[in-house]
C-alpha cells in the first residue's frame, strides 16, 4: 500500500534516540540517588552505580550510534536481570498488580533487538 522502505534508517535513528533517552534518563536517575536506588532495588550501592553507568553509556551508544549493537546487548542483559527480579524475585505478573509489572522491560527488548538486528541503520558514527 505505502512505499515506505526508503525511510527506514530515518525510523531506526528514531527508535535509537527515544530507546537511548530512556537509558539515559533512567542511569540519571540512579546516580541523583545511588542510596535510595540500590535499597528500593535490594542490590549494593556499588552495583547500582554501575549499572547506571551502563545505562548511561548504553544510551550515548545507542543515540550516538557508536557500538550500537554491543550497547544493545549490554542493556538487553540489563532488561533481563530486571524481568528476573521482577517476575521471580519479587512475583511481579507481566502487567503488574500492586506495582508495575514487567511488560516495560519487554517492550525495550523488542527495541534493543531490532537496533541489534538492522546494527541501528545506516546514520551510525561507528559499527
């Protein structure tokens, strides 16, 4: 119906920054308030902090389009360790009941895959 492939690389760029904004605003978050982050989440200070960093780096990765497909791996393991704390640590069902399930970080592995499988198009600085 629409010919639409020509933009292709146009929506990939999109997906990276909006994925990379959430990354990033999400690793900001937790380096504003490392101590209050770690114990809502039941991990050290230390691996907080790194995992924001990761968050942060993944982002400016995915945004920049530098390393994007190693950036989507790293913040896909990420999303799993927090579907694994959601859904078995805490016994969060996929829409959440009492608090907010794990369809979120689903939502954002279906994104990092396709930034994984197309290498995030072509408007990227380095593959």
């Amino acid at each position: 119906m629409f010919h639409l492939e020509g933009f292709t690389d146009y929506g990939l760029l999109f997906l990276r920054v909006i994925a990379g904004a959430v990354y990033i605003d999400s690793g900001y978050n937790d380096f504003k308030d490392p101590d209050g982050r770690s114990k809502g989440l039941g991990l050290s200070k230390s691996f907080t902090l790194f995992l924001a960093t990761a968050e942060v780096a993944g982002g400016a990765g995915l945004i920049l389009g530098v390393l994007q497909q190693l950036a989507a791996v790293g913040l896909i393991l990420i999303m799993l360790g927090a579907i694994q704390k959601k859904a078995f640590v805490w016994k969060t069902g996929f829409w959440g009941k009492d608090s907010p399930g794990w369809s979120y970080e689903v939502m954002l592995i279906s994104m990092l895959t396709v930034i994984l499988f197309t290498d995030g198009g072509d408007f990227v600085l380095l593959r």
